[in-house]
C-alpha cells in the first residue's frame, strides 16, 4: 500500500466499503466496477441492474462511467477503480475534469498492488498520491477517506457536489470475496435494462 | 486565373470549411446528424481538422478531445449502455493502440462502437514507422472479424457511412470505416 506519510488514513477492506456504497443507493443509481477484485466484490455485495461489471479492458471503469453519466444526466453514476487500473489511464481524469459532469462520483480503491495477479507492487505504491494526481488533473473535488465513516461522509457529500468527485481509499490486499459471471452480453443487457434504456424480451 | 473563378474557387473554399454535404467531412457530419449520433469523444489528426472545428461548431454534437483512443472507446461504450449514440475519430495509429479494448469490451459485450479512422501510413506516407503501424491495422481487424470499410471515394462515402453505421446498431457490432487518403487527400510531407 502507498505509504505517503502526510496521509492519516485508516486501512480499510474492499467488500466492505462497496457494501456500505450500495446500502446507500436507493434511486438506481448506476455502479461501474472496474477490472478484477474491484467488479468482484461489486457482484458480492449483491447484483443489481444498474451494475456494470469490467471482465476487460483494464483502466476503462471511470471513461465507461463518464460515457453514463453524459447520457444519463440526471442519474449518479459511480465508478470503482483499482489504483493499479487508473495507472494505465490516467489521461481520463483530464477528460473528465474538463467535462465535469456534476452526477459522476469515482471511487480508487488503492492497496498499492496487482492483487489478483501475484500483489506484486505498482509502480506508484511508494511514491504517489492519487487524490494529489487526480487534483493536478482538475478534479478539485477529490479527498483520502479517512475510516468508514469519512467514507460514507464523503459519497454522501458527492451527490450534492456541484461537480465530478473522486474519493480514494486505502485498502488491504485481500482478493475479492465473489465471482463475476463471465457473461458479457448479459451483463451489458441487464445494465441497459437497469438503466431503462430497453426493456426485457 | 480569372478574377471570377478565383472567387468561385474561395466560394468553395469557404463551402468546404463548413460542412458541405460535397466534402467527405461534410457528409461524415450529416451521417452522424441523421443517425443521431451525437456523442463524439476523438484524437485528433491533422486530415480531421475541419471536421472536428466543425463537429465543435454544431451544437447538436458533445466532441471532445481524449488522451487516448480506448478512453474515447470507453466513453462511447457507457454512453450506448446508457442510451446516447457515439462515434469516435481517431488515425490509423491510434487504432494500433485498441486491440485490447476492441477484444474485451466492444467485440465481447456487443457494443455497436462506430470508428472514423484517418488513414496514414500509404500512399506517400513519409514516416516509416506511421507506414509500418498502418500495416498492423486491417490484420487486428480481420482477426476479431470486424466489420470493417476503406473509403476512397466521395460518391460512395455517404452510402457506405449511413449503411455501415445502421448495420453497427441494428447488429450490435463494431464497424471502422477507414479514411484512405484518396478521400482525404490525407497528409503529405510539405503540410
């Protein structure tokens, strides 16, 4: 895990905080999770259809999200990235402070390592600070949870924001607690019926 | 030349730099318009200017420039899942950089993803590595059985647009249709 040491911020657990988002979400509010142990534990703590699952293309969560939320303006969208994810692509948070849509909320999940490929460390684990990254990109509403509480503060706090708001916390490196179904087209046409765009055969 | 057709030539000039339906970028705005296109992410290349200042121009299109294609790729895919239309420009070395994308997210959940690609790299190309990258192109497509057209003429430009992108949504499949230089003009070394 990154270890910058102006940050004061506690160790939390993936599932833990994805469960205590989706408890918050009681007006279809529409959830992407990215790549690997962030998508898995989305499906853990229960599937919904406004849920996106990533079985690919790594770094895609938040510009997936942004597409939603241009779409859909008046719904939350909420992205859930790995820290190692947003590496690949962290142009998007320029993209996205420029748009700025109002309804976008993204969640970094940083535990400094490629869990599900061996947790091996990123290049950023012992020297970067994404919510210092994603504030030089324009994102000025971006904040470190501190615990669970501050956690929950913060989304709430996101939804009444005036623009995109990215919240990062820190993780330990324990894997995902489910399994996605690896049914891409199914998943794609649950979301979309989730969003109300197309109805059910 | 004559003072008259030296003013019908700026006339024209000025007809192309918007959007003409008898310019290729013209009929690749009116294409979109008519198909209710209107989400737009790109990366920019140099053949695409006029069409992204005009894109920019028209209030019924939402363009912007991204810091890689398989961003803009994302973004028109979540916006599909979410019921607004997109299409995305980019040049044929921008299109080297998607085969991850193209093969895990378009090509497996079946998003109707629509690619303008300018192409460089043939046809007095200058930049060897840009005439090597090109090569990579059509094979990456082929290999995904993508849809997938070379456009080299203004006459058959519009039909080929217009069916290609209502066979993308109708099939829920990926289409590129490919800009050659013989549309475009495409870029030389003295530009």
């Amino acid at each position: 895990m990154t270890n910058t040491p102006a940050r004061n911020t506690k160790v939390m657990n993936r599932f833990d905080l994805t469960s205590r988002l989706i408890a918050k979400l009681k007006h279809e509010e529409a959830v992407v999770g990215g790549i690997g142990n962030t998508n898995f534990d989305l499906w853990a703590a229960g599937h919904r259809p406004q849920n996106f699952y990533m079985l690919g293309s790594m770094g895609l969560a938040f510009p997936i999200a942004l597409g939603v939320a241009l779409a859909q303006p008046t719904r939350r969208v909420f992205a859930l990235e790995g820290d190692g994810s947003l590496l690949m692509q962290l142009g998007s948070l320029s993209t996205i402070a420029t748009l700025a849509p109002r309804n976008l909320t993204m969640v970094v999940m940083d535990n400094g390592v490629y869990q599900i490929t061996g947790a091996q460390p990123t290049p950023a684990a012992a020297v970067s600070d994404i919510v210092a990254i994603a504030i030089g990109c324009g994102l000025s509403n971006s904040a470190w949870a501190a615990d669970e509480e501050d956690f929950e503060r913060l989304i709430d706090q996101s939804m009444s924001a005036a623009g995109p708001s990215l919240i990062g916390v820190r993780i330990d490196d324990k894997p995902g607690v489910g399994t996605t179904r690896r049914d891409p087209v199914q998943i794609r046409e649950r979301f979309m019926h989730g969003l109300g765009v197309r109805q059910p055969l | 030349m004559s003072q008259t057709r030296a003013d019908r030539e700026n006339k024209m000039a000025a007809a192309g730099e918007q959007s003409s339906p008898e310019t290729w970028h013209g009929i690749v705005l009116q294409t979109l318009k008519r198909n209710e296109i209107r989400l737009v992410p790109y990366v920019p290349d140099r053949v695409l200017t006029t069409l992204i200042k005009n894109l920019h121009a028209d209030p019924c299109f939402t363009t912007f420039p991204t810091a890689r294609e398989e961003e803009a790729v994302g973004i028109v895919s979540g916006a599909w899942m979410g019921g607004m239309r997109g299409a995305v420009l980019m040049q044929t070395s921008g299109f080297a950089t998607l085969a991850n994308v193209l093969a895990s997210l378009a090509m497996p959940y079946q998003i109707p993803l629509i690619m303008f690609v300018s192409e460089r790299g043939t046809l007095g190309e200058f930049n060897y590595g840009q005439s090597l990258v090109c090569r990579t192109m059509r094979p990456v497509l082929d290999s995904l059985a993508m849809e997938h057209h070379t456009v080299t003429r203004l006459d058959e430009f519009e039909f080929i647009a217009d069916r290609s992108i209502k066979q993308a949504i109708t099939t829920q499949a990926p289409v590129a249709l490919i800009l050659s230089p013989l549309l475009t003009g495409g870029k030389v070394f003295d530009k």
